[in-house]
C-alpha cells in the first residue's frame, strides 16, 4: 500500500458536484497547486455548511475540524451574519476609504482597541491575514525611514512560520516547502529556530530549549546589530507550521529582548485571535505580552467576508508624529481598505463571541485537549499537542526516535481520507493532522470527531502494514 495515493481526496468520483467539478478542472486554478495537475485539479466539492458540520458533493455530513482554514469561529450558516452583511450592503455597499470614512469601520476599530493589550489604540484594515502582515512590513520600513533610520529593515522571523502568500509575508515563511519552488526576498529576512519543543535536541529539557531559543535570538542581534533589524514577527503559536506552542516564558522573553535593542515585535494573531485560544486577543490575555503591533484576519469575521488588519501601538504613531518629517507619505491602501459590509459583518461576530461563545471556547478547550491526547495511546502518534482549540496529531515512524522522515509522506492525507469517509474533515500538513473546529463544538461532537479519528488513524495504520 505505502506510496499509492489515497483515492477519495482526488474526487474523481464527487457525484452530484460533477458538472461543478468539471468546470473546475477546465478554468479554476486553486489555490497551493503542483506543477504536474495545475488547473486541472478539482479538489472536495462542499455544498453546504451548517454549525459545525459541511456536506460535500456526495451528500455526506461531515464534522468542519479545521474549520475551514481556521476561521469559521461562530460556525457556519448563521442568520445574524448574513442579515448584517445584507443590511450593510443595502445601507452602504462601499466608500473610497481615503477620503471618507464609514461607521462600522470606527465602531469596530474602537472594540478592538479595547481587547488589544497595552496602548494598541488604532486599526489598519485590509483584505485578510497576508496583506494584513504585509501592511506590518511596509509600515515598520515606512516607521525607521521616517525616524531616519534607513538601515534598520531586516526582519526576523522562524522557522515553521506561515505569515502570507505576498511577496514580503511569503519570505518569512519558514514551513518545508513554501520555498523550494518559489522566490523570495531573502535579503531582508533572517529565520531563527522554530520554537518547537518536540523537536528539540535529544537530551535538552524543554527549559534548557528555551533557553537555547532565546539565545540564539540574542546572538542573532548582536551579529547582525540592532540597527539593521527593524523588526520581529511571531505567531504566538505557529499554526500551519503544526500548533507550536512555544516553551513557557518564551515569548515574554523575546519580548523583552525587542524592546531592549528597539526592534519592533509583530505578533501575528491571524489564527490565534477572536477566540480560538478564548480571547479576542491572545498576545496579552494568554501569553502576557504587549506587541507593538498585531495582525488579525480570518476569525474577525468568522470566514463570512475578508477581512483583516494591523492593530497599532499609539506609541509608534505618536513618534511619527513627531518625526522630523511631517510630510512623509505612509504610502500604502487598500481598495477594500475599511470595507463596511466587512466591518458590520465582524461587529456582529464580535457581538456572537462576546455573547457567550468566548467563555464556552474557554471552558471546552480542556475537554477537546484532553480528549485528543489520548490518541498518544496508537503507535502511528508521536504527540498530540494544542492549546485552546487548536491541536495537531504528528505522526512518527518511530517513537523512540520520533523519526518523521522515513514515514510515508501521504500519512496526513491518508489519515483525513479516511476520515472522510467516517464523517470528518481534517487538514493534513505531511505527516501531521490538523484540528481547529468551529468554537461552538460539543462534549459530544468532540466525541464524535475524536472517535472517527482514532479510527481513521487506526485504518491508517492498516494500509501502511
Ligand atoms: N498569518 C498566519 C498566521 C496565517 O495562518 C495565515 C493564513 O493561514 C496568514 C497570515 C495569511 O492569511 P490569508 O490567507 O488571509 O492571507
């Protein structure tokens, strides 16, 4: 069986979705394709969504794990967010957002500088989480010219890291991979260790690693020097990189080492926000840490409209002011910039999350952790690890080694073919196994989706034999 494709994720036979399928194939190029199908691929065909649950091409029911990319928070098919994009749009579909404004696009400005930590009091919306950190980018290059430091520019980023598909968010990605085919701008990105305590060296306890992590980030600044460094960028945990969640007090730690050599901390919340660890923000309410600047996307609209944007530090924006070049031009816009539909459509999420759905995610995370740890018990598992609800089941080829390497590469996508047929989808990542349902999940629909996976990992297992 090992090396022979797993059938159900290529769709040949998505059935009722043919005609949709078909037309895929002869004009969509979707999105992360290979070279060998490009534009003629047609990946799940999903028909509809509904709470945690979508319906693919063929009818069947299946639990969202991944809940779309991360984003569907509240869930889908949710009456309140489809009558506030439909009011919006019928009030106001658009305003040209530099030289006017719009009321939803304050509003929620003004609840999201109240969740924000420290003196993060203003908002730069954009189309979702890549244009998102590239507006972080382009503002801190914009911030050191205008103080009139034109050297300090390098960027510092990690290994595992996914921050965007632009050109400047897609060269700090740190994820085999993203960068064996494509180009990037690698002359102004230095990538550190991924803060993974799982693959830390044999031997070093997870103290020592950070300790090491910290370090290495020392080091690299006093190579390099600070004034060549204008910032750094983290995801409080990396999420496609596999749910990193970093040793304890790491972050507090690089924090620190930020704002003694004057590099500007980026944290990257386009995952981590509105909810998935129980907070609107995590930067300051779950790792203690006050950023100069956050990135947000996909759950500020639960994935019903794009969205994102770049929360500010008020301190940042009084040195401009202050700069001796009142006239420099922060010349960067979005068309979409401020989008009312998507600001009346967040402001009604925001309404859902703070309504009751943030405290059930806080206090049903320990339930999900719990119960997909015990997957550890198959031999196929090296480690299930998350926080909130997020979670990854990394596979291994042997667990005294947790060797990865000579594991059939296909092991995440066998695993979620399975599974699909048992009722759930998961998001493979190689060898690993995504989780991050729709905030709203139950004790028994966690149930349900750890019972299929143990399952379909056991079937897994089967065909690897
Ligand atoms: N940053 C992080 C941490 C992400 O996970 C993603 C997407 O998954 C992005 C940025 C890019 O966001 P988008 O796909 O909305 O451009």
């Amino acid at each position: 069986m090992r090396g022979e494709m797993v059938a159900v994720l290529d769709f040949e036979d998505t059935g009722s979705g043919d005609e949709a399928v078909d037309l895929a194939r002869r004009h969509l190029i979707q999105p992360w394709p290979t070279a060998g199908a490009i534009g003629a691929e047609a990946r799940g065909l999903i028909g509809e969504g509904d709470g945690i649950y979508i319906t693919d091409g063929k009818g069947r029911r299946l639990i969202d794990g991944p809940a779309g990319m991360w984003c569907i928070n509240v869930g889908h098919r949710r009456e309140e967010l489809a009558r506030a994009m439909y009011d919006q749009a019928m009030q106001l579909s658009y305003n040209t957002p530099w030289y006017t404004m719009n009321e939803p696009s304050a509003m929620l400005a003004q609840r999201l500088a109240a969740h924000a930590p420290g003196d993060l009091s203003h908002v730069f919306y954009t189309t979702g989480g890549s244009t998102a950190v590239e507006t972080a980018l382009r503002f801190m290059q914009f911030y050191n010219n205008a103080r009139g430091q034109p050297e300090k520019k390098l960027i510092l980023s990690r290994g595992g890291a996914y921050h965007g598909s632009t050109y400047l968010s897609a060269s700090l990605n740190g994820r085999p991979r993203d960068r064996d085919w494509m180009d990037g701008a690698d002359g102004l990105v230095v990538k550190l260790t991924a803060p993974n305590p799982f693959r830390r060296p044999a031997g070093m306890s997870v103290e020592a690693f950070c300790d090491f992590l910290v370090d290495e980030f020392r080091d690299a600044v006093r190579g390099i020097g600070a004034e060549k460094i204008g910032a750094f960028i983290a995801e409080p945990v990396q999420a496609s990189g596999g749910v990193i969640v970093p040793p304890e007090n790491y972050l507090k730690r690089v924090r620190e080492l930020c704002r003694a050599n004057d590099l500007l901390f980026i944290s990257d919340e386009v995952v981590t926000a509105f909810g998935r660890l129980g907070h609107v923000f995590a930067s300051g309410d779950v790792f203690g840490i006050e950023p100069d600047m956050i990135t947000f996307a996909k759950g500020v609209t639960s994935g019903y409209f794009p969205l994102g944007g770049l929360m500010v530090s008020e301190r940042l924006l009084e040195d401009l002011r202050r700069s001796n070049h009142p006239d420099a031009m922060f010349a960067h816009g979005l068309t979409y910039s401020s989008h009312p539909v998507g600001c009346a459509v967040a402001l009604k999420n925001l309404d859902l999350l703070e309504g009751g759905i943030l405290d059930h995610a806080r206090k049903i995370a320990p339930y999900f952790q719990a119960r997909l740890k015990t997957l550890e018990e198959l031999p196929l598992v090296g480690e299930v690890r998350g926080m909130g609800l997020m979670a990854c089941v990394e596979c291994v080829a042997d667990r005294e080694s947790n060797d990865p390497l000579q594991l059939d590469r296909q092991v995440g996508s066998r695993i979620d073919a399975h599974c699909h047929e048992l009722g759930l989808l998961v998001r493979p990542l190689i060898n690993m196994c995504v989780m991050s349902p729709p905030l709203i999940i139950t004790k028994d629909e966690i149930d349900d989706m750890v019972t299929i996976l143990r399952e379909g990992i056991s079937r897994t297992m089967e065909d690897l034999r």
